[in-house]
C-alpha cells in the first residue's frame, strides 16, 4: 500500500466512492469503508500506511466525535478529518477539540475538500518524520543510560539489575510518566531474550472489547469483520518479552486468559478450539495498588499474585530531586538535535526554577516542559527561566505553591493548583485530565472557565 494512503469512512455509497474519484485522481490512494466497525478494521490493518481518515459523524454504528479516540490509539500518527452533512460551529469546535484536524460539510468544493486533506496529510508526514528522528536519536536503554545520583533512583535500578537475567515476571508499580517503561526495557535487554522480540502494549489505550483479541488473535470468521486469520501481540511476542502497560485496565476475560498463559505458556485464539503454545516473559506496570484493587474486587487476586512474583517501586520524580538537573541538561542535548538548534544547556536560575516544580506528571511532564522552552528559546543561548511557562517563575493562578513561600492555601488555590499540574502533565488533554482528576469533562471546562483559566 502507497505512503500517501488515504481512508474514508461513510455509509453513502455514491458520495464515499465520489469522495474517493477526487482523491485519486490527485494521486492518493483511498482505502474505504461503509461503517465505523470496518473503518477501525481497515486503520488497524493499514495504520502504518494511512496518513488522513475522512469519517463521517453519522455513521450507522457510532458517531464520529466519539470515535475520534479509538482511531488516534489504532493510528496515532495520521489526522483526522471529521465530514457531516449539516455543519454548524459549536460542533466544529467540539471536534477540534476532540482531537479532529479540520470539519468539513459535505458539499464543500472539491478545492476546499482537497486544500484541507492536503495540509492534513503534510502534518501527518511531519509527525512521521519527527517520530522517526526521535526513534533514530534515542538511546538503546540499559541500566548505563540511567540518569540520575537520587539514592531512590539507585535502589529501583539495583533491584531492576538483579531480576533482569532470570525468567521472573516483574511488575513495576509508579506513577504515570516516571519511566516504568523505560526500566522494563532495560530488563529486556539485560536478559537472556536481548535480541528476540520486544511488543509493547498500552492497555488503557485499546477499548476493552478489542484489546482481547489484539493480545490473543483471532481465527477467520471468530466474529463479523474477522475476513482473516490474525496473530496476536503475544504470539508476536513469542520467543521475548511482552510488557503490559497499566495492566489494572485489563477486562476481567482477558484477565482470565492471562492468567491460563502465565499458568500454562498456552493460550487460545478467539474463535479456535486449540491452544496455542507461546513462550514469553511478561513485564507489567501498573500506577494503581493493583493489591487493593485485589482485595476490593476490581482485579483477579490470583492474576496479581502471579503478576507480582518479583516487584519494583518505581520513584516518582519529586522523590528524587536530584536527578531533575541531570535529567534536564540530557533532554536539552536531545531536543537540540531533535530541533537542529545549538542551545548550551540551561542557566542557574532555570534549573532552579525546574527544582522547586513538583513534578505530578513526572519525567514525562520534564522533557515536555522542556520540548516548548527549546522551541522558543535563541539559538545558540543557554535556556533560561524566561523560556519556561509563566506559571515556573510565577507562583499564582494555576501555578503549583512555591516551597519558599506558600501564602496561599485556600482550598480553591491549591485546587487550581493541582488542575493546573494535571494539565500540564497531560500536554494540555483535557479528556486525559479529567480522567486522571476522577470528574467529568464538563466539570473541568466550568473548574477552569471559574479560575479564569479556560
């Protein structure tokens, strides 16, 4: 399949194949579906080569807005381009802000229709190439490339160290962005599987109905839609190691499943009726106490007392302050590779700004703090602390309190406060936010249209 892929999804027959004639024939190749259920088939078996999705909002079997995340997590790197045949502005805006790169109403030109897949796929191709810079840019990771003197740091990694030559499963337990992943790859490559296949699986990225069958495959004809036999991520694994991300997501049927593999190396294929034999050393992470979540229910005690063979508290970056310069000064030689700019490192009093921050989204929430001070700051400059958001030189608003001199503690600042970090920390994602918080999306817009912060 050609690069510059397209994919429509509409359930009018004459206008998604019109749609598709005008697109060809600028020289796109277009993959089309009826409905959302073969539209999110089609992305996950094309998602490499897909880089515009044109979906209708009303489709027989969901609506378009909603469907917005389930298209990012099978294709991350392409945009979306939402199409309805009555448009009207509070629903562009809500597309956008779901994540949409353009609305259209049908019936728009064909001139305006191919002006906005244009500039949506040349975003796409950016992104692309970005992603694959920073792919070539990063470092393989092992316990060496660890950066940090924090004696917490230290301790994880010892016992990181220790587990990584033998067959122990392993679950990390931390907060998110603190880099559990990151250990997990450094155990598999200090193991005895370096070399065989690494797969990485995010479970909170996946609904519940389709991870199972993205773990476990399926066989031709298991349900509607399955036109083909299809190898799942632990079979893709076999061999090496598969690491479950924020595995407390996982619904208790694949949970049930999960445990059959660890229990019997076998598994079996939705739709077969004969195991399958795998091998695999699972790594697990989790940022919830999957051990209360045991005791209350909301996980298989059996599933987390296999999972929890070998255990490894992975330290939030505030337990650690230490290592926040180092890890800056690194980020900052990566991002101006990444970016081709010469910047020496940072100054005193931004460091120092850096260190007072409590970090609530971790070493994640660092380098992309980071990421937007490099981008504004003057080339061949150090960074200062006039490159970072006003709210690290300023303790007000939505800033997090300043240790120095916390005067204001009313319960409404510091919940700014904490909204604000979680904000921060979520690359400004308020769906992702309000998850994080425990409230409603509604909620946070009428929270931050009452702090002035909207």
């Amino acid at each position: 399949m050609p690069a510059n892929t397209l994919l429509i999804i509409d359930d009018e027959p004459q206008l998604r194949q019109l749609l598709a004639r005008v697109l060809e024939l600028e020289g796109y190749a277009v993959l089309q579906a009826p409905d959302a259920r073969r539209g999110l088939e089609t992305l996950r078996q094309h998602a490499d080569e897909v880089l515009v999705v044109l979906s209708d909002v009303k489709l027989p079997d969901g609506h378009g807005v909603d469907l917005l995340p389930r298209y990012k997590t099978l294709a991350p790197l392409a945009e979306i381009v939402l199409l309805t045949a009555y448009g009207t502005v509070p629903d562009g805006v809500q597309a956008m802000k779901a994540g949409a790169f353009d609305y259209l109403t049908k019936g728009d030109s064909d001139g305006q229709l191919l002006a906005v897949v244009a500039r949506a796929a040349d975003k796409a191709r950016l992104t692309r190439r970005v992603a694959e810079l920073e792919q070539r840019l990063a470092l393989p990771y092992d316990f060496d490339s660890f950066i940090g003197p924090s004696a917490a740091l230290g301790r994880a990694t010892a016992l990181a160290r220790q587990v990584a030559p033998t067959e122990a499963t392993v679950l990390l337990e931390g907060p998110t962005g603190s880099g559990k992943e990151l250990f997990a790859q450094a155990i598999h490559g200090a193991s005895g599987r370096r070399g065989r296949p690494w797969v990485a699986v995010n479970c909170s990225a996946f609904p519940k109905e389709l991870l199972e069958s993205e773990l476990f495959g399926y066989r031709k004809g298991a349900f509607t839609g399955a036109l083909a036999d299809k190898k799942g991520l632990l079979e893709t694994a076999h061999g090496g190691t598969l690491f479950l991300d924020e595995i407390g997501e996982l619904a208790p049927e694949a949970q049930a499943k999960l445990l059959r593999v660890l229990e019997t190396r076998q598994f079996t294929r939705l739709g077969d009726t004969r195991p399958t034999a795998v091998d695999v050393r699972l790594l697990a992470a989790t940022n919830r106490d999957l051990r209360a979540e045991a005791r209350a229910g909301h996980f298989r005690p059996d599933l987390y007392y296999r999972l929890a063979v070998f255990t490894i508290a992975v330290p939030a970056l505030r337990e650690r302050p230490a290592d926040v310069a180092p890890l800056a000064r690194h980020f900052v030689r990566l991002l101006a590779a990444k970016l081709g700019k010469r910047l020496p490192g940072l100054d005193d009093e931004a460091l120092a700004c850096l260190g007072r921050y409590p970090w609530p989204g971790n070493v994640r929430e660092l380098r992309n703090v980071l990421e937007r001070a490099a981008i504004l700051a003057p080339d061949n400059q150090p960074l200062t602390a006039d490159d970072l958001p006003p709210e690290f030189q300023h303790p007000a608003g939505l800033a997090p309190p300043d240790p120095a001199d916390p005067t204001d503690q009313r319960l409404r600042t510091v919940e700014a406060r904490h909204i604000g970090a979680v904000l921060r920390a979520t690359g400004g994602n308020k769906t992702e936010a309000a998850r994080q918080l425990g409230i409603g999306v509604k909620t946070l817009y009428r929270k931050l249209e009452e702090y002035g912060a909207g």
